[in-house]
C-alpha cells in the first residue's frame, strides 16, 4: 500500500495536459488550486496506516490474498459494505470536504459485477481483462476516478441524435490491437489527481447507440487527454490561507473535463464495446454504490460543520441560548438520519452473480434524496447560528494591515477571552462549508434528484401494495 507521500510522489511523476484559467499546469501537486484536493485525497492513504482505522481502511484481495488499501476492494459481504459507509464518515471528519476516491471504488464495483454477467451471457471475457486490470490497481495502490458523466448536450435526444456525436464518449475505430475512443466526460471529481480513470456508459443505451456502450480504463496521462479544471465558489479564496476556510483541505473535490481526442485504448483495458443491453444496469449499480456514500462522506463533514457552528455560538457569546441549541438537535438529527439511511443500504445489501456484494437500491436512493434536502437543511441553520457577519467579513490582507487590522481586530470582536482571529477563522469554515460549490454537488452528486426518484418508482412494488390495500377493504379475497 502506498503512503500519503508515496502517493504525491506518484502524481509528480505523471505528466498529463492539465489547463486552468487558460494556462497550462507543470505542477498539479503544488499549483495551489490543486493542492487541497491532493491532501485531502492523500488522507485516503494515510488512514491505511494508522492503527485506529486499520480495520476500516484496510482490507483482503480476494484475488491475491493481500491486504489492500480498501479503497481498492471489491465488497465480499454486507459488513464491507457498512465498513465502507463508516469509514466514509471517518475520513469526512478528518478533512470536511470530499476526498474524492470512492467515485472510482464504486466504478470498480460496479464494473466487476457487469462485466461478469455480460461474460454469461455473451460468453465474452471481460470479466477476466477487469480482474486483471483490477490487480494492478490494488497492487499499485492507484487512485482511480470514475467516468460516468457525459455532457449530454441535447438532453431531449439520444447520443447517436446529437447534432455533435462527440459530447457522448464513443468508439470511432476498432483495431485488432484495440479501440480509439472520442468523447469527453464533465464533472470529474478528483480527476486531476489521480492516475487512472474509469469509462462508464452514462445513460441505458439503445441498439442504435452501440458505439457510445463503452467501458474501459486508461491512465489519466495518457497520449490524446486532456483536462480543464474547473473553477469553484470563492476559489481564489485559496491564495489566502485564512480566507480560505479549509485551509487544508479546500472545498468539495476539484473537478475537471476529460477530453478524450481519438485516444488509443488497448483490448486488455476494454470491458464493454457495443453490448448495449448492459449498459443501463452498469448505470445503475454504478449510482447505486455511489448514492449509498453519501450518508457517511457528508454525514462525517456535517459532523466538522456541527462543530464549528457550536464553536462560533461559544465564541458569540450565544452557546446557551435555548434556541441555538435547539438548531444544533437538529442539525444532529438531521445528520443522524441521512447516516442510518446509508447504514440499512449496507445492511440490507445482497449478493450478486459475480459474489461481490450491492446495496439495497431503495435504500440507497432514499438517503441521497434525502442528502439533496438535509444539507441544504443543515447549512441553513449553520447560518442562522453563524450570524451575518460570516458574509461581510474582510481579507487576511485586512487583518494584516497595520492600519485596518487594528479596526477589524476591535470591530469584529465576540466573545473578550476569544481572539478575533479565531471567530473570523471558523465562520469562514461554515462559509466555505456552505457556500455554492458545497450545495450544488450534495443536489447534483450521484445524479440529479429527480433520477433518485425515478429508481424509487421503479423499485415501489405498486402493484403489490395495491393488492395489501384492496384485500384489506374487501376488495380482494385471500385467495386472489
């Protein structure tokens, strides 16, 4: 297993085309834009070694018989997967914002699941490529971001409709030796920094759209990609390190657009190439996995913003007030629900044909729906404790000046035997917490929330509660 050094030592290696704000980036580890995500990332490797989380973070190859950085594992039974909720939350509480690497934990899940019952049925071996390709991840310890997201363009239409047929990532030439690929994926949490990524189909794909049924996994620095980093709320917050809030660790998980420009993929790197009948159940399980996260990672960061909101309430001079406690038994429960919700998915998770395990889709897509009202929930009552001075507040560069600092110093003073800086640094905190970039991914992550609600109605059983109903009015017998 790789340290957390071994893994920024790895990055520094790769070279890869990488823009921001229209330059090209030489050093993705130190650019300050960058650097956050790389920490908070390589938090995932840290907690590999530390004896508290041994047995979260670690886990048994079932192909090697190794002990792996479990962020690599293929789930072998329910107790992997609350493992995996559990440790979710740790490393939440330890970084209060994304760490990026349970995207791609989830595409391998899925992959390998997939992979095996199109072998089944086509006879095909991808299963096979996968479990090989999978080995080199565990043994290499390697970071790998899952592609799922295309930019879709035409919403209304399906890929091979599209005006441009690039903005679905698809196959434009098989080789003997491989295939070469088009396309780009948007919203790549953590693509910059890692070293693999995995390519999904993103929507169930008709027999029409065969060349856009695609799964595969190239390295991120490979001849033909290319990324352009996105910007996010306050990011040039980051060039300040009191301004920033989560001076460390940033704010969510830094995302980027891959562009694929007819990029070579060999055959041993290819895991599904037209069978399109598969491609909206490898969708699914992908969402499903990743919807079950969402009550540990953000469970684990709410429990950081819990924190800071009893922390200013103290420093305003406010903690005893009834009504303030009251906001933070809420915030509690609310944070408490969308982790049990997560917990039962595991729990309640089954074995699938390959013998991975999955869990429960409702489940799972009950809590994410609840993520995308909770936090908004929960960051709304952040700031009605935080108080309005958290959106006003000056620069650093103001508390550095020899004639401002003094003033903001006197001005924005709470509590006496708390130094303004410290107010000023953990209403940052909420603010970095809470602010545009934090919320759109909990609404948007995993899906947009309406698609939560489509795979609700499809697992509803209506019919069978209609029948429960309609024999206990009398309309139906027993017998029927």
């Amino acid at each position: 297993m790789k340290t957390a050094q071994e893994y920024m030592d790895s990055l520094q290696q790769m070279a890869g085309e990488i823009y921001f704000m229209g330059e090209k980036i030489e050093n993705r580890v130190d650019h300050p834009q960058i650097r956050p995500h790389v920490n908070s990332a390589a938090m995932t490797y840290d907690v590999a070694f530390d004896p508290e989380f041994e047995d979260l973070a670690t886990a048994t190859s079932h192909l090697t018989g190794k002990t792996i950085n479990r962020f690599t594992h293929i789930h072998q039974n329910n107790l992997d997967l609350v493992k995996k909720v559990k440790l979710l939350r740790a490393i939440g509480q330890r970084t209060g914002t994304c760490f990026q690497r349970c995207v791609g934990w989830d595409a391998l899940n899925a992959t390998y699941s997939v992979t095996f019952e199109m072998d089944q049925k086509y006879g095909t071996n991808y299963h096979e490529r996968f479990c090989e390709f999978l080995k080199y991840i565990q043994e290499n310890d390697l970071m790998v971001v899952g592609g799922m997201t295309d930019p879709k363009g035409d919403r209304g239409l399906p890929p091979h409709k599209q005006a441009d047929p690039d903005l679905f990532v698809h196959v434009v030439d098989k080789r003997t030796d491989g295939i070469i690929v088009r396309g780009a994926k948007a919203h790549q949490t953590g693509a910059v920094n890692s070293h693999e990524i995995l390519v999904m189909p993103t929507v169930n794909m008709r027999p029409e759209d065969a060349d856009y049924a695609v799964c595969f996994a190239i390295n991120l620095d490979a001849p033909g990609i290319m990324q352009v980093f996105g910007r996010q709320s306050n990011d040039e917050r980051k060039l300040c390190e009191l301004d920033q809030g989560n001076r460390v660790f940033g704010i969510v998980g830094g995302e980027s657009l891959v562009v694929f420009d007819d990029v070579f993929i060999p055959w041993e790197r290819v895991f599904m190439c037209g069978e399109t009948q598969f491609s909206g159940m490898l969708v699914e399980r992908f969402a499903t996995y990743h919807r079950q996260n969402y009550g540990g990672c953000k469970c684990g960061v709410t429990d950081v913003l819990i924190g800071a909101c009893a922390t200013i309430a103290e420093y305003n001079g406010v903690d005893r007030a009834s009504h303030i406690k009251d906001k933070l038994i809420e915030m509690i429960h609310l944070c408490e629900t969308l982790h049990t919700g997560s917990l039962a998915c595991s729990y309640e998770g089954n074995r699938l044909p390959a013998g991975n395990y999955y869990p429960h889709t409702t489940y799972a897509n009950v809590t994410k729906q609840n993520i995308t009202r909770h936090i908004y929930e929960i960051g709304r009552l952040a700031h009605d404790i935080a108080g309005g001075f958290m959106a006003t507040l000056p620069s650093e560069k103001d508390l550095a000046h020899p004639t401002v600092g003094p003033v903001v110093e006197k001005y924005f003073k709470g509590v006496a035997s708390v130094p303004t800086e410290h107010r000023i640094r953990i209403a940052r905190l909420i603010e970095n917490m809470t602010g545009g970039t934090a919320m759109v991914e909990s609404m948007h992550g995993a899906g947009s929330p309406q698609a939560q609600r489509v795979m609700l109605l499809r697992d509803a059983k209506l019919e069978q509660r209609k029948r429960f109903a309609q024999k206990i009015c009398g309309i139906l017998c027993e017998e029927e």
